[in-house]
C-alpha cells in the first residue's frame, strides 16, 4: 500500500518459519531460513529457542538435521492466525 515493507515482529518471523518448516519436503535448515527471508544466523538463534519452548525439535535423516513441528508448534500457528483474523493489519506474512 504505502510502497515499503512493514517489519516484522518476533511472532510474525516465528510463524513464517513454523510455516517454511511444514511446507518445506525436507525442512533442512537453510531451506527454512531461506523461505523465511531470514539470514542463517538469526534463523539458527530462533530456532534453537522454538527448540527450547518446544515448537520444534530436530532430527537426523540421512546425516542432515531436519526440523519437525510439535503439537504446541501447531497450537501457535492456529494462535497466530486467529489473532491475524481479528486484528487483521497490513502485513501479511509470506
């Protein structure tokens, strides 16, 4: 609308990489930082702390680390959108 982008707050950048980890075939991690327009070392603090809160956890496929959601990863997601519903602002998430 106004010809810039909005930035992004912690819980939008955390749904967009809840999202890249579900529609990504294989969630390596560059794949999930490179869909959530995050550069691979802000990406890597995230998601050691989306570990920690228990919204992700990784696994070893193959000899690569790939990133699976939890229950309570879905649970955010559905959160998320549903304040997105409610509050609906000019950003929309990619």
């Amino acid at each position: 609308m106004w010809g810039f982008m909005m930035k992004r707050c912690i819980h939008d950048v955390v749904y967009d990489i809840l999202l890249s980890i579900t529609n990504a075939g294989r969630p390596l991690k560059s794949r999930v930082c490179l869909a959530s327009n995050l550069p691979l070392d802000r990406c890597e603090r995230l998601l050691k702390v989306m570990e920690e809160y228990g919204l992700i956890y990784s696994r070893i496929i193959e000899g690569r680390r790939v990133y699976v959601l939890t229950e309570r990863g879905y649970q955010y997601m559905g959160i998320y959108e549903s304040l997105r519903d409610i509050f609906p602002l000019h950003y929309k998430p990619t």
